[in-house]
C-alpha cells in the first residue's frame, strides 16, 4: 500500500473518488507471465481492475462534479485520469455497485453465457458450478428467473444455503463433502426429476467438467466462462476423462468472454434494469470495507469465503 | 464365418449379392456394453454395417435385378431381406464403391464436419488427425478442393507419404515419430507460414487434441468426430491438460455425427458428385479381398495398415 497526492486535472482531464472496486478471478491469470487475452500484470505497478466512482474536479466538458463513472484503473481510493479513462454511469435506477455486479462485466458474463453461447432454451436443466460466486450466482438468477431447474455447486454448507435460501435453486451440491461430484450431480438430477442436464455455465474445469459431461443429455452446451480449479494447480491438473463423450452426446463445449459480447450490451442492460426493477434480480455482493482489505478480498475468492460478487468498499 | 442358404424372397422381399462392404473404427465402441448413440453388436449375431450390393431376385416392385443397393446388414456375401432394409443408389455418374466412401456416411461425415460444425472460412488453417483414414483423407480433400492450408497427422512414413503425395497436403506429422506432438505442430504451423489452427478435425483425441487446443488460434473451431486413440485404453486415457485455453482463447468442441445431418445430403452429393467429375476428389480406399479377410480389415484401422477408406470387396 503506498499513499500518492492525487493532482489537479490539467486539460481534459477529471479526479475522481472510487466509491467500490471489484476483484475477480480473471486477476489470478493475469499474474502468471503467459499469453492470454489480456496481457500480465505489470510488477510493482497499481492493480488494474474495475472500479466505480465519483467526480469530484473535472477539467474536461464531457463531466461535471457528482457524475458517476466507471473505470478499469484499479485499487486506489482516489485518481486524476484523461477524460477517456472514464464511462459515465446512469444510476436513476440501479445503485452505483451493480455497475460493478449485474449490471456490469459481471452480469454480462452469466448473461452471454446462459443465453448466446449455452443457447438457453424451454425446458433446458440447468448446471452451474462456483454458484455463489460472482459469475455463477448471476448465471443461477438467469436461469431462475427464466423457468429452469437449476443445480448449482458450490464448497461448504453457508454456500450451500446461499445457494438455496438466496438464489432459490432446486438443487445444491456440496462438492467439498462429495467424494466423488459425478455420483452427486446424478443423485440432485434424479433428485429433481430430470434425465440430465441440458446446460452447463462452467466455472470451476476439473471434475466439475467431468461431472457435467458424463450426465449431459445428446446436445448439450456448455459455457466455459473459466477453469478456477485449474488456475493454481502448479502442474497437477484434473482434465475431465471422458471427452469420448463430446462426440457420442455430441455436445459443443464453448469458451468464451464477456468483452467479445457487447453488441448485447443494451438489451442486456434494459433485462437487468426491467429484473432489478421488477425484484427478481437481487445484489448478492459480498463487500469488503476499505482499501486495506483488498487484498484479502481478493484471496477470498480463492479460499471460498466469498459469496456472489466480491467488491471493497472505498468511499 | 458360417455358411447359410440364402433363402428364396417371399412377398415384398429381395434377394442381394454384396459387391463391397466397410469397416469403420465406429464399430469398435459398439463392442462395449455402454450406452451410446447406437446399441452395442449382439453376441453371435452377424456384425451389422454398411454394404453396397446388387439385387439378384426381387419380389418387390421397387426393386429389379442389376439394381445397385445400400444395406445395413453387414458382414455377408449374399441376403434376402424386406425392400425397406434396402436403399437405392444411383450409378450412373459413380463408381458403387463410392456409396461407401465420398457419397456415403464417411463422406457426409467429412462434409458435416468441416462445413457445418467447422464452419470453413476462407483464410481458415486446417488440421485433420487420423488424415490417412477414411473420413480423414476426406476431410483433407474437401478443405484442400476449396483452396486451404492442411496439416495432416497419421502414423509412420507410408501414411505420410499418402497424405504428401496422394492427398496434396501442405505439411504431414509422424505422429509415432514424435516425442511431442505439441512441437512437431507448432513446428509445421510455423513451417507453412501461418500463426496458429483455425479448424481442428479430431478423429484421435489425447494429445492430438492437446496440440491442436495449444496451437489454436482465438475463436478456432474444433469438430470432434472420434478419439481413436481412447477407444482403447483401458483406463488409461490422456486427456489433454490445456483445457483452460478453450476459455482464454474462445474456443468451441462441437461433437457430431454424420447421421444427424441428412438434411445435407441433397447438397452434399450435387458437391462431390461436381467434385469427382471434376477429378478433384479421389477415390482412395483400402480393397481388401474377400469376407475372409473382414477381420484384418477391421483390425487394421487400428494397427494404422490401412489407408483411406477402408472396404472389402465380396462380388
């Protein structure tokens, strides 16, 4: 933690005070030096990531003292930035911190993911693994609000009651007491009175992969949004072992990511205010208080005390 | 081998001498009892496949003796069968052993797979596994008939030979004269001047897969038409372990069967039908010679002796 003065904005340029910053999961990629979609964090520089936040001086006609703004220039309380640093933010009907949760990258995330890449369609059982995370909890609340079953996994039993209590879904898998996660999703699906699963929003890789294929119905998508399980495994990773699978149920297995998606982003944004509004999409953030607490915010979402999206307080 | 009298036709019945019938290694996974797409083989019955024959007697006003005949009925010289277990083909503009090869479910598969669920663009590079068999050495043809770059692996030098010589493609992978299936792709990518795979036809799995996921480019597609290599290992799979790229590279494995794209076939036949009068596609098949070397046949898609599409000749 280092403290700097914030300068006073030359032309065209504004200072603002951050409000909430977000960590998320994609930082652990960013901190191994390997070629991906966005490039390595740089050592001994500021964290970049999302922050909301709210102009105090601008020097620039596009922004005027009160107006919120989003930024990606990460964990500190307060900055002077160029003007193009900025996206201005219309909260006269969404709080500030859904731009960094439903209403944000986030939310654009379950939201390409459930329905342009996992094709979400009537009668489709529903899978989603880190369920009370960031992502998967916003994926859940998709589906839910849409009609299907919904079996989200998760590790412990607070997750689990998050899963069932907050996000309403009809079955919750424990997959830290669960010797073995394929025999558990096959138990929750019988459970529910389905055949399998027709949808999976992938979180996690692994065996929760594995799992998913193995009671995937002929033609089922899956979303992979990311492979948590796989990010810290020094070597030791868990591939799924039966892709023969992928080719028998002919199933399509699609990676993909939120920024390729923002042609959706009106009428994804339009949903989420019409499902905030009409109390369907609840804000399951977990909120850290302060800049001090970044850092085991950020670790939270490793160590699975983190529920829904995970933001540090700063203003 | 049993010998049995073929029996005179009764009503609606018709009286087939088969000319050639085929091999496929989709007949390894019906020799396990697992649930799949088709039934697994009954013990003692006669192996079912495909087989193009001539009709001898025919109580069936569809059908009349010279007529050229698919069935499904497999491992036989000579049937009497209902006229529904029987399908008419066309002659006229190709050879019957075709209807086995580029006009049947190997070619359709071929098509499927690099047009529909590949999703062939211009520009696109190609890399086909098992390129030497036959859905393989089509799927080569087809991409190289509309002008694109084609890797190709198969094992040992006579197979490279096939896909140099016969085939025509741009570069050829000893896969059994790697130690690194990675490197040796990397290395041919770099080799024909291009940066990465656009289009994975995967017919082994393993660690095809793996190079073909480590070398693809972003948003590359991946048509998953069999893993050779994990039909099998008892157990002891190799499943790639580069998964997490599906997701940092937006990847998609779509899995596939020919049969589930009949709606093609119209389409399908006019293009090879174009393409063989054109002389650009081949007629490459394996003709073994006799029902008594059926088993060989078989047993050679997977000790790699065969090239091309793999047929016995019975009339």
């Amino acid at each position: 933690m280092a403290e700097r003065d914030v300068p006073v904005p030359g032309d065209g340029e504004v200072q603002v005070r951050n409000l909430f910053m977000a960590v998320d999961p994609a930082m652990r990629g960013r901190m191994d030096d390997a070629k991906s979609y966005v490039p390595p964090f740089d050592l001994d520089a500021v964290m970049e990531g999302p922050a909301i936040g709210e102009v105090v001086v601008s020097n620039d006609s596009g922004f005027a003292p009160g107006d919120i703004v989003f930024s990606r220039l990460g964990w500190r309380e307060a900055f002077t930035a160029p003007s193009s640093a900025l996206q201005l933010r219309d909260c006269s009907d969404l709080p500030a911190q859904a731009y960094l949760g439903f209403a944000g990258v986030t939310g654009l995330t379950a939201y390409a993911g459930m329905l342009r890449i996992g094709e979400l369609k009537p009668g489709d059982v529903v899978f989603v693994s880190a369920a009370s995370g960031g992502v998967g909890s916003l994926a859940c609340q998709i589906a839910k609000i849409k009609g299907h079953k919904v079996i989200g996994a998760a590790g412990g039993p607070r997750k689990l009651d998050f899963l069932r209590d907050r996000l309403g879904l009809d079955a919750a898998i424990d997959y830290k007491a669960e010797d073995n996660l394929t025999k558990a999703l096959a138990r929750e699906v019988k459970a529910i009175g389905a055949g399998g699963i027709d949808l999976y929003f992938d979180n996690v890789g692994g065996d929760h992969l594995h799992a998913a294929i193995a009671l995937a119905n002929p033609f089922a998508r899956m979303a992979i949004c990311g492979m948590i399980s796989q990010y810290n495994a020094a070597g030791a990773v868990t591939p799924p072992r039966n892709l023969t699978q992928i080719m028998t149920k002919r199933l399509r297995l699609e990676g993909f990511i939120a920024t390729d998606h923002m042609d959706l982003e009106q009428h994804f944004l339009a949903d989420m205010k019409a499902w905030h509004k009409a109390g369907l999409l609840q804000l399951t953030d977990t909120v850290h208080e302060g800049i001090g607490d970044a850092v085991s915010a950020f670790l939270g979402l490793f160590d699975g005390s983190n529920l829904g999206r995970t933001l540090v307080r700063l203003g």
